[in-house]
C-alpha cells in the first residue's frame, strides 16, 4: 500500500538509520552479510549481552532471511562487540548510552563504556544492513553516537482497551530498535485496575474485567525491558481517573458509591477523597508493595483532569478544605499530590505527575510531564523542577509523522529557557492512549511514527530534513517486521475480514487514501464504549496515508512548476486509478455491514479524482480555467473535506490545490 | 495475492466449514453475532473447558474485530456449550469426539458427551461466522459431527531446521481449528538432536547447535496440546538418521567416528549397532527418560531408511549377523526393531515404525506409518497391523491441495481390504519436513493446505467436490490468522524485503503465478546445506499458485466451450498484466542480487502470456492458427516449462491448452 518513497528518483545520500547518529562519516565499500556472518562479544561480558548477542542474530536473520544460529563461533568475528563495563543493576537516567561503530568492507566494531552502548550500536548495525546487487551488506562507515536527551519514552495506556504480555513485549522491542530507553506503563484507569495487588486483590478483582498483569507479569516484563537497556516506569494515576479502584474499595472515594467501572471514555467525576487519613494509609500500602515489582527510581501517580464535582458535593471535604485553608479544587488537589510525593519519597522513589501536578510549593525532585503544552513544560523548568515533553507527541491523535517530528522538547517557549534551566529538560515521551486502540490495531497506532519521535529525543537538534526522515522512517518500519512486529501486516488482513472478500484490490486503493480523524474528533462523530468494535475502515488504515501523502508532494512539484515527466504521469495515473475505484468496488460494499458505510466514501473518491483530473489536464495544457468552473469545483471539494464514516479523505487538499492552481490566469 | 474464489458468480451453497460435518441441514435465518454475544458452559466443567470459553472468544474476536472479554456472564447465553464428561486424563486413540451444534436466529447450542467434542463444537461454530450485510452472524444450521478416522495428525521436523516454540504453539492452534488430533514431533535427525535428555546431556549438548526444547519446554507442549484436544506422539529415529545421536555418544554407532551433526540434506551412513547390547541399555534408558515427558500411548521410533553402509563396513556387525543367522541388513533392522518393541512394551508404550519396521514377525500392536505408498499401508492391515497413512500427505513436496485431498487411506490398494482390515487403518498424517523450511516460512508450507488433508480424515469418504474443498480451504485459511498463522503475511512481507522496495507490486505480480519446484527437483537444481538461506521467491510464494490455479479453472472454461463472458474478460485480463509486468519489474531486479536472478522467469512469463494473448484472440475470433505458427508456439512453451531460478511457471500449461485448441480447425 506504501508507494516506494525512492520512486521519484530522489538520491538518498543518508543511510537508512533511525535516529540519525551524532557523528557518521561514510567511507568506501561495504561489509558483505551473508551466511559466514559472525558476532562476538569482547571485554566486559555478562548473561544481558549474550543474550542481546543472541537477539542481534534473530533480527538479523529476519531481516535477511539467512539462517544465523546461536551458537557461538570460534575464530575472528564479522563483528566484534568491545564493551567496557555492564550498566547498573538498576538503570538509572542519564547514564552512558554512547557507543563507536566502525564497519570497513572487512569486517565491522563496535566499542562502548557500558552495555547500554553497545546493545545501541548493535540495532544501529542492524539498520545498515540494505539488499544489494552483491547480496546483503553493511555500507562501511565510521560512527560516534549518543542521546541528546536522557530520557525517552513511549507510554502505553493498558488500561482503556488491556494490552496483553505479547504486545508490550514486541513493542519493547520495537522500543529497542529506535533507541527508547524509558518504558511508561499506565496502569490503572476509570475502565479498568490492570496491575494485582496481594495486599488489595479487589482492585483487580473488582475493578477490572479479568484483564490485568500478575505480579509475575509484571516483573518479567521488567526483566525483559531490562534486558534491552529499557526503564519501566509504572503509573497509578491519583486523586482522579479512579474509578476502578473504587469498585472494590470505595471508602477511598469522595462519592458515596457503590462504583462500577467506566465503560465509556472522557473524563469522569469519581476522585479520591484527600480529607481521611485512610486514603493515604491505603496509598502508602499500595505503593509499598509496587515498589517491590518495579524497581526504578521514578515513580508516576499521573495527577491529570479531575473535575472537582465529587469533592464539590462532598460536605467532609468542603469543611477539611475550610479547615486546613485550601481555598480551591486546586489547591486541595495540590495538598493531595504533597502529601502523596511524602509517601512515594519515603519509599524510596523520585514522584513522576502530570501538569496539574506542579503548583509554586512542589518539590524541586518532582518531575512534571507535560501533556497539556509547551508553556508548560517551560513552567516547570523555571521553576526548577525537571520535565518531560509528551505535548506534541500524542500519537493517538492521528497526527502526522511531520508533526511530531517537528515537535522539540527544547522548541517554543523551551528555547527561551536559561542552559541551566534546559538541562530540567529530560527529554520526552510518546504517549498511546488507548480508547481507539485495541491490541490488534496497537502497533499500527505506534509504528513507524514513534520511531520519528525517538529521532527526535536521540539526534541533533538540527536533524529536521522531513523528507529523508520519511525515507529512513519506512526503511526502518520494515525491519520492525523482523522484531514482530504487525504494524503492516494488519491492515490487509482486516481490509480481508471487512469484505469477506480474499483479494480486496478495490477497497485497499480506498483504505490507501484515507486516514482516521485527528485530534479528539471520532468521538464527536460517533458514540463508542469497550465494547464497540474496532474493525472498521478507519481502524484499519494507519494514522497517515503515505500515498496521500506522497501525492501533496507531487502536487506541490506540479503547482510549483518544478515537477518531472515522471511525476505529471504518476499524478495522472494515481487521479485515474482513484477515479475509475468506485465502479469496481461499489458491488461489493453491499455484501458486509462493515463495508457498506464506505459508499459515500468511495465516491466521493471518484468525484474528487475527477475534479483532480480536469485541473491536471488544464494545467498540463496551460489552459486556464473558467473561474465559475473552478469555483464550482473548490465548493464540491469543500463539501467533500468533512469526514465521512469517520474517514477523512486525504487527497481532498492536494486537489484544490491543482484546482486553484489551474484556475490563476 | 489470491483472487475471490466467488468471483465466477458459482453459487455456493456450501458453508464455509472445513473438515464438512457428518451431517448438517441448514435452516432458516442466521444468529447475529454482535457486541452483546455471550457463551456459557453447562453441564460438565473443568479448567481445559473454561480455557476452551476464553481461547473461543479470543479467536472470535480475532475473526470480526469485536472485542470480547473473558469475563463469564450472567444471564442466557448466546450460545451454550453442555458437556456430558471429561475426556481421559492422557487422551486416547478413539475417544467419543462427537458433538450436535444446533444454530436457531435466537441462540445456539453444542451438545457433546465429551469435552473433545465441545472443543470441535466450538471450531465449527467459528467457521460458521462470516460477514453479512447486517453484520457478522452465524447461518441458523443443525450439525451433528463426528470423525471418520480417529488418527489425524501433522508431524512437524523439528530436527533439520529446528522449530521455536511459538512455532509450534501456532500450528497447534490450527490444528485444532480443522479437528486434527495427533502431533507428530519428530524430534531427533542427523542435523540434529531437539530433545534435552538429562540421563544423556550430550545428547542436545554436542549433537545440536544449541538449538533444542528443553524438558520443561516440552511438557508445556504437551500440555498446550491436550488442551486442544490434541496428543503428542514423540518421533526418536532410529536405528538411522541417527548421526547427531553419535556426536557426543560414538559408541551408539556401527561406524568409528568420530561424528559431527550432518548440514546437508540427504541419506547418510551413520547407523545404530544392533550388535552391542549397549546400544539397547541406552536406547531402554533413554526412551524410559522420554516416557516422564510424553504421556500419550503411542512412541515412534522412526525406522525409515537406512543404506546399510556401516553394517556392510563393521567385520563385527558382520559375524553377529551370522552367529545370529540374519541373513541380510533387512533382518539386521528387522532383529533391531525387534528389541526396540520390547523396550518401548516395557515402558508402557505402543510402538509406531515407518514402513521399514514391518516385518512377517512384527508384534500386531506395532502401528505402522506408511511413507513410502498405499502398497505399504494395505500389506500392514493385511497382516494384522494397524497403520497410518502419510503417502499422499508429504506437504513438503509441493503438491496441490487437490493431490492431497483426493488421497484416500482407504483409497488406492486398501480400497481392496477386508471390512476387518480396513478397521487397522487409523487414520493419516500430513507430514512436514523440513529440508526447506525455517520457522518463518514454515506456516506456508503447511497452512492452508493441510485444512484439505484434515477434512479428508475427518469427513465421510464421499465428501470429494474439488471446487467446494478450495472455496472453503480459503475462507478457513483467512480465519487461521486469527489463530496467530503467518502462513498469508509471510509473502508480502519476503518480497519487500528480496527488493528493498515498500510496494513491490510487480515483483507480487511474478510471484502470484510461479510455485516451488516439486517432490524432490529442488535439491537437484542447486545445492542446499542449513545455512542456505531460504529468503528468494521460492520460498516466499505459497506451495500452490491460487491465481494459477483459477487461470487453469478459466481456460479449461474457454477450450470446454462454456465460457461466459466475464471469463473471457478476465482471462485476457490477467494475460495482459502478465505480458507487461516484465517491463515495470525489469529495472527493480538488478538492484538485488535475490531478484537480479528472477530476470529469466519474468521475462518468460512476457513471452508466454503473448503466447497466450495470441491463441486468446484466434479462439475469440473463431481463427483457425496456423499449423505451423501453432507449431512453433508450443515449441516455444515446452521450453519455458522448466524450472527456472528454481521456480516453476504455472500458467505454461494452461497457455499450451489455449494454443492447442486454437490452432484446431
């Protein structure tokens, strides 16, 4: 579904690596990878990078489809892996992630201080790795690498729509691959408590629907994220956002009760109730007993949206809040998260919280995690207290690549920070809020966009060249395949079950132009809940249509008067093919209910396409149209701009574009 | 890649189930299968039945996008599942694995006296589900179901290329899915030993490369396997293919050694010495080791295909064949098996052989699994052996689904056995070797062909409508991805990666109508060791070419007179974008070196479907061909039908039928 990025004969004199490296110079010939291929590991040695060892060779043979095996080879190797120390038992931000990675046409190295480094350098080889002429290889090359920011993350949201072990462990690898380091697990929510607690076990018992990690669960996931140089940081998110929790215990609530679990999505009013000393107690337990199953250093108790409603109609709390002078919802909230940073210290562990968690007295060791924008995240700084960007990198918006790409922690109001003020800029975080994504779609929703994001928190400011991050970001969502990815392959399997139908030609050039809506949209245009299936055309295509975005790219050449024989012909052959879609694929849109919603979509298609094509053959022709014609066309485009069946047809822009273009005299 | 299988306009009356029931009559209406769908156990309950209830909704949630969730729920169940009784703790041949499935448009019901047949029940109710224009819902339809033979089974190779442990676990996931109730692992081969001993380490420690399941590992198969209503039949081949044995225990061999693993296929000398009671020590505590393991009544031993080289080479193998009046190597196996059956009798187990181990003195427990033809499966039953069929069920060989599905146990030379004889068929096997397979491509290979052998073992005998078999054998292969198969994300997934392109359209073109060579061509084509890596168009197509296989429905259409119009149309269709693919694809091959040898092969398809366009035209026409220019074309067609890069051209054939009856007077 994805037209080859390279077919414009655009020469790609970046390698096809994500993130881009510090440093890299590139230097003559290339490293042959064929089945004599062999790695070995020299200097500090440790069961974490045997074990990398043994995944490097994985990868390598589903990225190549040579058989390599584990064992391990005598004589000199292919690639030798010079590490200097292990990382800390527990790791902790900031430490040395660098590595040098030298690939000559004879054999290649890498050389790191710590295993973080080298396990860096070893999914850097493997991104080198391109089909040639000659086989496999390695272009040669001399790299010197390491992060700009320290801490960068994904955040997965298991508690909307459960995420099971296999999806987080893949995606764990996906993080991997792209060099993420911080692996945020949002565990509980209105909808569901997703992590078993021994000491509370109606928190999962009562307030999920079964789906939850054990204990177990959750420290193999820790080990296995561990053993890729990858942090876990559990969030609980407190005082709001809690309704699960209060299904099994409800004295924790401002409300009176009884709770059930939220089987719908937005914000909702339950919050916990900071006026009883038992509230804090049960805190205390609860994460005293998780900090025995996630062992780093930091610590997330979320803090986000609470509406005040419950503590507004709670006459207790009213007077707790006249007694100890907290004048507003603010500042009894403010109270809470104080006294909660007091038990988390006391555990042992630096608070993590959401915007609404800052306020003039918190902590200076509290990190803020900005979600709500960048001033922010700017706010934080100055004030002293280090941040996380996640504003901007929502990537259950259906924002484009571009956009998060573009998006930099230290950008906008950062940039006006003191040095000593962007160094409280820790980096950032990838955020997967899960009320439109089930485990089936989820790596869909992350890949390959998070792999621009982690471009971002890992290179050079000054990396920012769009197009060669669209090329490298799809040569590197290919080889995701190989960790297990299933970003690409689901879509044509759904695209199958839609229609019932084997070989759905007709219904992927459809789902190869449309794109899901952005922001908070879907929601306004059709009630969901946990149990509306997500199994329809807009679940199905990935948040942005490469095609279409290709096609603005040809239409930018063409207006622009800058486009090559090839591109006119390719716009043309593209407009047709839309064109002439609907007659083909309107019989069997009848036959599924799932389908049968895409009619309107389909035609429009074709109309669109049509208007496209009449502005391309003016253009072509150097014909200027009629400016009642191109009027009357910008009014039907405009129409067909608004989304349909929760689609948005992506090409509409583009073909105004052409429209007005052909309509200038 | 596959075209509709409907896209003719065939009526098909038939439900989209595979194996097709005993017995069904189709009612009026359908059961809606939506959001609110609830399942309920009654009756008879154990923890693998509840473990049924949650592996039932998550593949029915795989199947439509409907999120379901393992919570049992109150209330009348949509469908309800009474079960009369467990099945045995360890399951045995020819346990009750009926079960009725009745579907009304208000609810359904599966009855079965045993938790097998609720298991079945619940496969069927699956396979019933497709997408309508209301929605997804299951046709209102009463089966009662039952199998004809009580021994179907897959046996997957573990040993040339070793086999992970999802691999397994998928696989057996689709078995259960078409009702078939043995795995056959086939655990030990020259190249390797898969099997951890912990009386015999080097077993796994010198006589593989690391690649093995450990004890634990395969307790866990078998275990994930009884769930499914599936036994687990180990294979330890013996006294041949036997060389990994050797490498860490020398004395075992009739040869001196010392050993080393095999990495070339084919038959080798290494041989077990029947003359050493040693040899038999070993064989009785190892097998007695591999007992604790694998529960089920049945061991195989293997058997098969032994030179006798290192018999004929040991002077003292020699003089004991004469002190022991063996007169021949035949008799030397023959005394070998001999022992084998009384150790595996001493253990409790019911020996099975491969066609060698038959002799006139062989114990009548001894089940024999015939390899090498029906004569061999028809001569076991006439002597008072209960036998299995795996002749006709070679799915590494690269034969339609049609060979296999027209193969018969009873069929050929059985037909011929008495009703007595004909009870000691038990059944059959599909028997996957893997010469040519790694577990990435692995669910190619057996997926979905063995959909077709699994029906002809399970449903009556004169169930044999090719049409039918391959309309269904689709429609079930698109709901094994739901099982987690690879067998249809492999192809497109290989094919970028062969070209390095993101949409390798033409290069899907080429590869739609080319298949593997078969039965044993490949290994005389080009040289293969199990560092070959199996990453070219061969192994990425499917053993069997769906659009070739239409395109011979289609021409048989054309020459038969009875063509409609739409037939035409396609037929000229797809030999036009055949003729000009080479065009596009020529230039995208040379930059790999896996397409820069499919050069040939496409520019032979051009040639070909010119051929075809030409002889399409003439019959259209009603123009008689020349003889000569008829002639010369079929001249032209002989030589394309070779092999070429190792692949085979399927359209050659039916383009030869075209020119023949068009150059017809």
């Amino acid at each position: 579904m994805i037209p080859d990025t390279l077919a414009f004969g655009e020469q790609v004199s970046s390698l096809p690596l994500m993130p881009t490296p510090a440093h890299i110079s590139q230097g003559e010939g290339q490293l042959k990878i064929d089945s004599s291929f062999t790695i070995g590991l020299e200097g500090y040695k440790d069961a974490r990078l045997e074990f990398a060892r043994k995944r490097f060779l994985k990868a390598l043979s589903g990225q190549t489809g040579i058989p390599y095996h584990e064992e391990v080879s005598s004589g000199t190797p292919t690639l030798a892996v010079k590490t200097s120390a292990g990382s800390k038992e527990v790791q902790t931000v900031g430490e040395d992630e660098s590595y040098h990675l030298e690939v000559t046409s004879k054999s290649a190295t890498i050389s790191a201080p710590t295993s973080l480094g080298a396990m860096h350098g070893l999914e850097t080889f493997l991104q080198l790795v391109i089909i040639t002429p000659n086989g496999f290889a390695a272009p040669a090359v001399t790299i010197d690498d390491a992060p700009r920011f320290s801490w960068r993350g994904l955040m997965i949201d298991a508690g909307r729509h459960f995420q099971p072990m296999d999806v987080i462990k893949r995606n764990l690898d996906g993080m991997e691959a792209v060099k993420l380091n911080v692996f945020h697990w949002h565990l509980s929510e209105d909808q569901g408590f997703r992590a078993e607690s021994k000491a509370f076990p109606f928190l999962t018992g009562k307030g999920s629907n079964g789906d939850y990690y054990t204990q177990n669960q959750m420290k193999e996931i820790v080990e296995y994220a561990r053993d890729r140089g990858i942090r876990v940081v559990p969030e609980f998110d407190m005082p709001c956002h809690t309704t699960a929790w209060f299904v099994g215990y409800s004295d924790l609530a401002s409300g009176k009760g009884p709770y059930e679990i939220q089987t719908r999505w937005g914000v909702f009013d339950p919050a916990m109730d900071p006026s009883r000393e038992s509230t804090f107690d049960f805190i205390d337990k609860f994460i005293g007993e998780m900090t025995t199953i996630f062992p780093d250093e930091y610590f997330h108790v979320g803090g986000d949206e609470c509406n005040g409603k419950e503590w507004d109609a709670n006459p207790q709390i009213k007077s707790f809040m006249q007694a100890h002078q907290l004048k507003d919802n603010a500042a009894l909230q403010s109270y809470f998260s104080g006294r909660v940073q007091k038990i988390v210290a006391a555990h042992h562990r630096i608070m993590v919280g959401w915007d609404e968690v800052l306020q003039p007295n918190t902590p200076k060791d509290v990190v803020i995690q900005s979600w709500r924008g960048p001033k922010g995240l700017a706010a934080s700084a100055r004030q002293g207290n280090r941040t996380i960007l996640s504003n901007g990198y929502y990537i259950d918006l259906n924002q484009s690549a571009e956009e998060h790409y573009l998006t930099d922690p230290l950008g906008g109001d950062a940039a006006k920070l003191s040095d000593e003020e962007k160094k409280r800029v820790m980096g950032g975080e990838a955020t997967m809020w899960s009320e439109f994504t089930t485990s089936e779609i989820i790596d869909s929703r992350i890949w390959p966009r998070t792999a621009a994001i982690a471009e971002r928190l890992w290179s050079p400011q000054d990396v920012r060249d769009v197009e060669s991050m669209y090329i490298r970001m799809y040569a590197v969502s290919n080889k995701l395949e190989a960790y297990g990815l299933t970003h690409q392959t689901v879509t044509p399997l759904m695209l199958k079950r839609m229609g019932g139908e084997n070989d759905p030609k007709d219904l992927a050039v459809l789902a190869s132009i449309v794109q899901p809506p952005r922001g908070y949209d879907r929601e306004s245009l059709k009630e969901y809940d946990w149990h509306s299936p997500l199994n329809h055309l807009v679940d199905a295509v990935p948040p942005e249509s490469e095609t279409a975005r290709q096609f603005n790219v040809l239409v930018k050449a063409i207006v622009g008067g800058n486009a090559s024989q090839a591109q006119w012909q390719t716009a043309k052959q593209w407009l047709t093919e839309w064109r002439d879609n609907d007659a083909k694929l309107e019989p069997a849109l009848k036959k599924s209910d799932i389908t049968a919603e895409l009619a309107p979509v389909s035609q429009t298609l074709s109309q669109v396409s049509t208007i496209g094509l009449r502005a391309l053959d003016d253009l072509q022709n150097h014909h200027a149209a009629e400016a009642s014609a191109t009027q009357s066309d910008l009014q039907k485009l405009k129409a067909a701009e608004k989304p349909q069946a929760v689609l948005r047809d992506m090409i509409v822009t583009p073909i105004e574009e052409l429209v007005q273009a052909a309509g200038k005299k």
